[in-house]
C-alpha cells in the first residue's frame, strides 16, 4: 500500500462481466475489487493525443477507467504512425482528440469517452481540471506543460507529467499539496526554441511506448492509492543505454505560490525577432538555404536552394556559409519555420547588419502555394 490516501472513492459494485474482464486486476494486493472499482469511478483528463496520449489512453481505457476526456488541437499525419499506435492509416487528416477517442471505443465500448478537439488555454484549463480526478499531460510544448502545472495547483488536481525526445524520456508526479510542483524543479519557462521539437530532433517510436506506460502506471497508482508515486521524484529513461534514474526533488520554500493563469506564449517567446518572407517572395537574387537534413531534401525540395544542415550553422555560424561563397540576401528555409528561424537567428546575432530571414511556412507551405501539390512527411 502506498503512504498517500485513494485519489478516488469506490463506485458501484462490478458486475459480472466486469469482473471477468479485470480479474487480473483484482487478484493484485492493493487493488483488487475495491481498487477496481475506483479505476472505474474515476475521471481523467488527457492532454494530447499524440505519442505520449497514445498509450496513456490506450492503457487507461483498459483497465477500465470509466470517465475520460481527451484534448488535442492536431490532426493525424502520416509521420504520426510511427509511434502514434492509437492511430491508423485511416485516421491520417482527421481529429486526433476525435480518432483517439473512436480506438477508446473500439477496445471498451462502455467506456465514457469525451474528445475535445481544441487547445488547453487560460480560457478552460481550469474548469477541465476541476472537472477530473486527475490529469495527465502529454504534450510537446513548454507553455501547455507550464498552464497545466499553474492549473493543478490552483485547483488541487494531481498531475502527471512526461516529456520524450530522441533516445531519452523523463516522468514526474506533481500533486498540489502532497508534493512539490514543476516549478518547483524548473521556476522559469524556457524558451521556446531552447529545445529541439520532436519533428526537429526526432523521436524513437518504442520510447512513447516506455514513458506513455510508466504515466498511465502512476494514474493508477494514485487512483488506487498503491505504491510509491513519483511525487517529489524526478525519474529519467534512456532507451540507447537501457538505463533509468530518479532524482529526488523538493518544494522551494521560496518559490511564490501561483495565484492566477497567465498568456503563456510570451514567456515562450523567441528573444530576437527574425524576419520573415513568405513564399510567393523568393526572388531569383535571394540565396535560399535548406537546413533540414538529407532525407527530408529527397522528399522535396525548393530548386535551386543550397543545402546547410542547421547543426552546422548551429556550431559554425557564418563559417558554414563563408565556404560557399554565401553573400547578400539570405533565406532560410525547413519544414516548417521552426528550424529555420533558429538558423536565422544565429547568423543575424553573428552578424546583425546582415540580411537574413526565414520562410514562414517552410518548404511545406512553398510546395503549397508555389507548386499547388502536398509535401507530405
């Protein structure tokens, strides 16, 4: 048993089917058919559906949570399937929040399922809180991670907390009152670009599955009341070395308690404005280098531009474009914008007299609006 009290209150009895669909459940010390029927009273908030969400929900909805409610703003692309499990080939351009939802379906179709298809903001982060048990949160971005532990502790409501990138993932418990809070571990949010996304850094596909499982394991855990949760404990996954850590953590008795939401974009703000075009303003005069790396070139790309991978304009700066004779007026082109503007920004904090700008929208909106075809990855 764990030294923290039951999250949630028993519902009402299992029935008969109930109790042969989780009698492997309620054979386990600590949980059993009292335990079970909490996981089935109780109400969880799942933000994003993505690589983390997928098998939150997945997992969640198989132990029988009775009451969940998922919220995500995307829709399912093609390079989501390789470790977005919850979704098929069938899902690509719809909802994710709405897809997820249907899989929930398909593997408890007496579960209670809510797809919200939108983003956490100031505007209801509060009252989705308040209206859950618990809340796991399976996002990307600092300022979402940042307005879910502000909305925890203003309601009171557990969080748990998971983050990925590339080999490593990291797993935390935040539950106000009971335990320190993220900003408590980490007071200030970094800034955006601080940290490669995973469309920009990549991500391996079976580490979602590692970390989604370990956060839909604490959910239990605190449902239940078994166990040890991660409260206080920051734990850390490397999937290259097989290899696992906990820091432990406490709450900064100095840190000024949050007493209100705020707009949390601006604190995720890039420091230095970069300029940018848009695609129908590329111009025969303009050097146009593509940052992204080798495979995505073959997918598509813009003719005519110079390929410079963002690692080495990162750690050379204009050396990188020194050799190739670069001058006059540069454009930096990814994906997106997102690399690009990084790319950008270095070279004009090297040299601000320069003029350099990013293509918003990347490569993919050029394909779009230029070319009038989709570049899909």
């Amino acid at each position: 048993m764990s030294g923290f009290e039951p999250l949630v209150p028993p519902g009402e009895p299992l029935d008969s089917a109930e109790l042969a669909r989780y009698s492997r459940h309620l054979t386990l010390p600590g949980v059993g058919p009292l335990g079970q029927r909490r996981i089935r009273n109780a109400r969880v908030l799942v933000i994003g559906a993505g690589g983390l969400g997928s098998p939150i929900i997945n997992y969640l909805v198989a132990a029988g949570i009775g009451s969940l409610t998922v919220i995500d703003d995307d829709v399912v692309e093609s390079s989501n399937l390789q470790r977005q499990v919850i979704h098929r080939e069938a899902d690509v351009g719809r909802p994710k929040a709405e897809s997820a939802r249907d899989a929930a379906l398909r593997l408890d179709a007496n579960a209670q399922v809510t797809a919200i298809t939108g983003k956490l903001g100031t505007d209801n982060a509060l009252e989705l809180f308040a209206g859950h048990d618990l809340v796991l949160d399976g996002t990307d971005n600092f300022a979402t991670r940042y307005l879910s532990n502000d909305a925890a502790e203003l309601t009171g409501t557990p969080l748990v907390w998971g983050t990925i990138f590339r080999f490593d993932g990291q797993v935390s418990v935040f539950a106000p009152g009971r335990g320190p809070m993220l900003r408590d571990l980490f007071p200030e949010i970094p800034e955006a670009d601080s940290v490669p996304s995973c469309a920009e850094g990549g991500v391996f596909g079976t580490l979602c599955a590692v970390v989604g499982a370990t956060m839909a394991g604490e959910a239990l855990k605190l449902i239940c009341g078994i166990g040890t949760p991660l409260i206080g404990r920051f734990w850390r996954y490397d999937a290259l070395e097989s290899t696992t850590n906990v820091l432990n953590f406490a709450a900064d008795p100095a840190r000024e308690p949050v007493t209100g939401l705020v707009d949390y974009q601006p604190g995720c703000a890039v420091p230095t404005p970069v300029p940018e075009i848009e695609a129908g303003e590329l111009a025969e005069h303009m050097t146009v280098i593509d940052v992204r790396q080798d495979w995505e070139r073959e997918l598509g790309a813009i003719p005519g531009s110079l390929h410079i991978p963002l690692e080495q304009i990162l750690q050379c700066g204009w050396d990188a474009l020194d050799v190739h004779g670069v001058g006059g007026e540069v454009v930096i082109v990814c994906k997106s914008g997102v690399r690009s503007q990084r790319a950008a920004r270095t070279l004009l904090l090297e040299r601000p007299a320069t003029t350099v700008s990013s293509l918003r929208g990347g490569t993919v909106e050029w394909f779009a609006r230029i070319r009038g075809s989709e570049l899909v990855y």
